[in-house]
C-alpha cells in the first residue's frame, strides 16, 4: 500500500510541475485527440460490471420487504442533487476568484464540466488536473496564470482536507472511524487495512501539500531545478527546453500567487471549504432518502478515509473501486439488519454514482467535442 501511495505522490508532483510541458504547442496541435468515445463507454462498462458481480454475489431481493421510503424521500433525493449543483457552483467561484473575474460564468461553467469530464474518463492518479491548464489558457488565461490557478486550486484542496481530518479524529474514536463490522482487535493498527490508507494517504498528501507550498510560496527556482532534473531523463531529455520554459511560468506563477492579500486565499478557501463538504454530504441526503442516520458527523467523517482510497484507483474515474469501497465501508453505517446490509449498501452505491458520477460523462460528452472543434478546428484530428 506504501508503494502505491508513493506512485500517486510521484504522479500528483509531475503533474503539476510537468503535465503542460509538452503541451506547449497547443495552439497547433490537439492533445485531446487521444480522448476516444471509448474513454466514456469503458468506465461506463466497468462501474455496472462490479456492480452486476456484486449484486449476483450479495444482493437479496428480500431488502425490498425490509426497506421503507420516507414521507421526505423526495425531499432528500433532491438535496442530494441540489448538494451536486452546490459543489459545482461553488467550484465556478473559485475559479472566478483565483483569476480575478477573468471568466464568466458560462465559461467557468464550461471549464469546471471539462474538468469534470476529464476526471472522469482518466485515472484518479493523473485526474483532470493534466488537461485543466490547456482549458483555462484556450479559455484566455496566459499559461503562467493558468498554471498559477490550477496550482491553487490543488493546494486549496489538499489544505481542506488536512485541516478537517485532524479535527475530525479529535471529535471521533478510532474504532468508530476505521472498525467495519464487529471489532477486531486494535483499530489504530496496521492489520486494519482502512487505518492503513488513511495514515499512508494523510502522510503522501502532508508531504505533496509542503512540497508544493515550499515551491510555489519560497523557492519557485527549486521546483523549476527539479523539473529540469526530471527531464534529464533519457526517456523524457527531448522535452529539455520545453521543460526550461514551463519552469519559467512557475517562477510567474509563484510571483503572481505570493502578492494575493489574506483576503483573497480566505475567499477561494471559503469556496472550497463548501464544495468539498457539499460533495460529501451527497452521501448523507441519500441515506435519509431510505432511513435515519444516528450518526452524520461519523458518515461524514468516513467519506474523506474512502477519498483517500478512491484517489489511488487506477480506473477512469476510480469507476468500479469507488462502488466497492462504499458499499464496503460507508455502507458499514447502513441501519439496517446484518444480512440484508450488504444489498442495501450496493443499491446506495449505484444511486450515489449515479448523481455523483454519471452526469459529468454526458454533459461532458456533449460539451467536449464542440469546444474541440470551437478551440482547435479543423487540427481538432490531428
């Protein structure tokens, strides 16, 4: 599992620090042309597969007899959608707030899609991140700026979630947040496979949020001397020059990022704060659609341990991982009897993916191949 956490650390630094890197003649080449329809069917295809194998192996259709729908179930479906359009609208203005009101709403509204798009139809190691600079500079950022927003917005996100994970274990027990099941043994033990992630993820995003912090905030010349030793690299010694000019934008960006007062990273962070708990409580609604929830705040809690491992999935989109790991884990929390806990759980997960998920591949699909055409014309092909 270490292994694996170290992969995505590696990942998440090059491809910040390099994804645009060979991207630099974007204006006369298409880097999307790799992006087939089949990049949409394949997750697609693979998310119901285990949904089917798990239904065959653990569904029962006697959970129909057991389940009863709430007075408010319509009620709560649509906070959980409304929770989705919350999450996004506020991502919008963050992207409005690190650049300055240089898009408008349609646009950012275009941008946050695409990046949604191509988050989902990419590994979670490598995400939307590496085509999100391309989106913002063919939207009318400079490709400083455009590195210098994107850069943000990981750290924002990363500093969300290493801010509330300590708060959180203040306020919960060990075994609430990482037992599944009846107790066995030590919670806070490396045989727990949950604690496990949870230390592994933790400790990967502290050093990438330090690692990112030190190079973007005080030594912007260290990150484009790494990236320069990087591309020394046989395999990657031709992108030498390409690399030096990327270095370049980050020593810009790092500028540009450095002489934002207090008020601007308390505004942006405020954005992200709500769209990452809006995110989260997507869970919560969909649970009250079918029961009572004795405990939010644990529910809560154990969805950012389940991001941890849904990050380091190398399906398109964690598609497949991200259904298991919610009927395994969250769905720990079902109120329900024992034996009918497990259906239960796999029927929650398909319905979350199919707000949370699903969307962004069709409107996506939809909005990507006219904004290709729109950006590229007719190198759209190429």
């Amino acid at each position: 599992m270490i292994r694996i956490g170290g992969h995505y650390n590696r990942c998440r630094m090059l491809e910040l620090i390099a994804c645009h890197v060979t991207d630099m003649n974007i204006a006369r080449k298409n880097p999307f042309r790799k992006l087939r329809r089949t990049n949409i069917i394949y997750p697609i295809l693979f998310g119901i597969g285990v949904v089917a194998v798990i239904f065959y192996r653990n569904f029962d259709p006697s959970i129909f007899h057991e389940i009863h729908v709430t007075r408010l179930a319509g009620l709560w479906l649509a906070i959980a959608i409304g929770l989705m359009a919350v999450r996004d609208i506020s991502y919008m203005i963050r992207l409005k707030i690190l650049s300055e009101n240089s898009f408008s709403w349609k646009q950012s509204f275009r941008i946050i899609m695409l990046w949604e798009f191509t988050s989902a139809v990419t590994p979670s190691a490598i995400g939307g991140t590496s085509f999100a600079i391309i989106f913002l500079n063919k939207e009318g950022l400079k490709l400083g700026h455009a590195s210098a927003v994107v850069m943000a917005t990981s750290f924002l996100d990363e500093l969300y979630f290493l801010l509330t994970f300590p708060l959180l274990l203040i306020f919960l027990s060990a075994d609430k947040l990482f037992q599944v099941g009846e107790p066995i043994g030590n919670a806070l033990s490396f045989s727990n496979e949950f604690f496990v992630f949870a230390v592994v993820g933790y400790s990967v995003k502290l050093l990438y949020t330090l690692a990112l912090s030190y190079g973007l905030f005080f030594n912007p010349r260290g990150l484009k001397w790494l990236l320069l030793w990087i591309f020394r690299l046989p395999i990657l010694r031709r992108w030498r020059k390409e690399a030096n000019e990327a270095g370049s934008e980050i020593i810009t960006s790092s500028y540009e990022l450095r002489r934002k007062p207090f008020r601007f990273w308390l505004k942006a962070f405020g954005a992200s704060c709500v769209s990452w708990t809006s995110r989260y409580w997507v869970v919560n609604a969909l649970f009250l659609v079918f029961f009572a929830v004795p405990d939010h705040f644990l529910l809560y809690a154990r969805q950012l341990v389940a991001w941890i491992i849904m990050l380091i999935i190398p399906t398109p989109g964690g598609s497949g991982g991200s259904e298991w790991i919610f009927a395994q884990y969250l769905g720990d929390l079902i109120d329900a009897a024992p034996e009918i806990k497990s259906s239960i759980a796999i029927v929650l997960a398909f319905i979350w993916r199919l707000i949370s998920y699903y969307p962004y591949l069709i409107i996506g699909s939809v909005i990507f191949p006219s904004w290709i055409r729109m950006m590229f014309g007719k190198s759209s092909n190429e």
